[in-house]
C-alpha cells in the first residue's frame, strides 16, 4: 500500500497533472470551478493559478434579426406550435445524452410540445439514436450530426439544454445566450458561473432525469419566464463574458509576467 501511494499509477498521475501547474508562470483557468479543483486537489501554487473566463464572440454569435434560409430549414423540422430545444456537443460519456433523452420522455408524456435537436457527433452516436427509439422519441428528436456553423440553430432555438456531469466552462452555453435562449444545465463545474440559476436559466443536479424533465417543463410552462431568462442571459454575456474583455486580461497577464521573453504558460 506504501508503494502504490507514493509510485503507483495513480502517483504517477497526479504528479504528472501537478508538476505541470510548479512549471509554469502561469495557469490561466477558464472558470474558478476548475481554479479551485487545480489548487485544491492537484497542489497547483495559488498565487500562479489564474482566472480567466472564456468569452463569447459577441460579433460573431449575435441575433441576425432576420430568420435565414438554414435557420428556417432547422426551424420547419420541428412541427407548429412546438418549442425547440437545442443541445450542442461531442457525444462522449461526459456529456450524458441519456440522461437528456430520457429527460424528454418524460416531458413526452405530458401536455407540452416540444422538439430537440442534438447537434454534435461522437463514439455514443448509435448507442443514443437506438436509446431514442426504444424510448419512443424518434418523431420529435433530431440527430443532426456535426455542424460547421451553429448559429443557424441557435437563430432557431427557444431553449438550450445540457446535461454533462463534468465541465470547465462550456463555451456552447456563452454562445446560446448571446441569442438570448435561456439554460438549463447540470449543476456541475463552471456551469453556475455564467448561468444564473432562476435569471438566466434553471441549474439542476447531474445525473437525475426526473430533475432535468421538471426544468424544461416549467419553461415550457411558463413562456414567459422564458423570455425574461432569455433577455437576462443576453445581457449578462455582454456585460461579463465578451471575449475582447477576456483578452484584454490576457494580455494583462502575459504583461505582468516577470519573465515576458520566456515564459511557460498552461492553458486549463
């Protein structure tokens, strides 16, 4: 037991992930959730481990004010009358898309019309698109693959769902609300830093369908709570997540270094 805890793989491991954080000048974080975990767990020096929160393009991800051809063709897949959900990312255990589906069969089952649309791509693809069927949800969820452009779904989405059980500060999230579409999100990372719960969207514990399913039904319950969130997300991006404030602190940071010519910098 002596040897396993002071040379054995998981040693090993944690070494590896801590020499890097004494290595370097700086550790520039994207959220204080990640920080705190580096700090915390891995031994990193508080002082040299930093915060930077990931911003949104604002000139890039913003509300064309005009419904465009693919964001009308993403909008006709969904039927009258009925909300468009949108979940954005890679199909990786981490990102618990099974919790998301059977999330919506419950929501399936009750008075309110919904569609969602699961842009993204990965190894659990055919695993999720079998669960779908078996959970009877092949008429109003839609596996769109891969997408080189997001905004023409995000120009046609009412509300943003994500239901990963580890994340850093997902940038999706920054980008959805920069539309104005409110959140609901796993309360997990970073998550809560930039979604506000009951302002800007609804936070909810990981890994409980029950509690994702009762989250979206309230928004869809209640349009109008929808809208206020949306409105309160749009705003609190372009106060607090542009991506031109983020550099600007970068290149405070990188100014600030007392070795400028030769520093080492990791990115987490």
């Amino acid at each position: 037991n002596f040897v396993r805890r002071h040379i054995g793989w998981q040693a090993r491991s944690l070494w590896k992930q801590r020499l890097a954080g004494l290595l370097v000048d700086r550790t520039i974080c994207v959220s204080n959730a990640v920080r705190e975990r580096l700090v915390d767990d891995y031994g990193y020096p508080a002082r040299r481990t930093v915060t930077v929160l990931n911003g949104v393009d604002l000139q890039y991800f913003r509300p064309s004010g005009s419904v465009s051809e693919e964001s009308s063709q993403v909008a006709s897949t969904r039927g009258s009358n009925a909300t468009t959900l949108l979940c954005i990312g890679n199909l990786w255990r981490q990102k618990r898309v099974d919790i998301l589906l059977e999330a919506l069969a419950i929501v399936a089952k009750g008075e309110y019309r919904c569609a969602c649309i699961i842009v993204g791509s990965g190894p659990l693809e055919p695993e999720l698109r079998a669960q779908s069927v078996r959970l009877g949800l092949a008429s109003i969820v839609r596996f769109a693959g891969r997408a080189e452009d997001v905004r023409p779904y995000l120009e046609a989405a009412d509300l943003f769902v994500l239901s990963s059980e580890n994340e850093g500060l997902p940038l999706v999230l920054g980008e959805a609300m920069a539309y104005g579409i409110p959140c609901v999100v796993t309360d997990v990372g970073g998550n809560k830093e930039i979604v506000v719960h009951g302002e800007t969207g609804l936070l909810v514990e990981p890994g409980s369908p029950v509690r994702f399913a009762e989250a979206i039904i309230y928004l869809l319950a209640n349009p109008e709570e929808r809208r206020r969130m949306g409105a309160n997300a749009q705003r609190r991006v372009r106060q607090h997540f542009n991506i031109e404030d983020a550099m600007g602190r970068l290149r405070e940071i990188d100014r600030k270094s007392t070795r400028l010519n030769s520093s080492h910098v990791a990115l987490s």
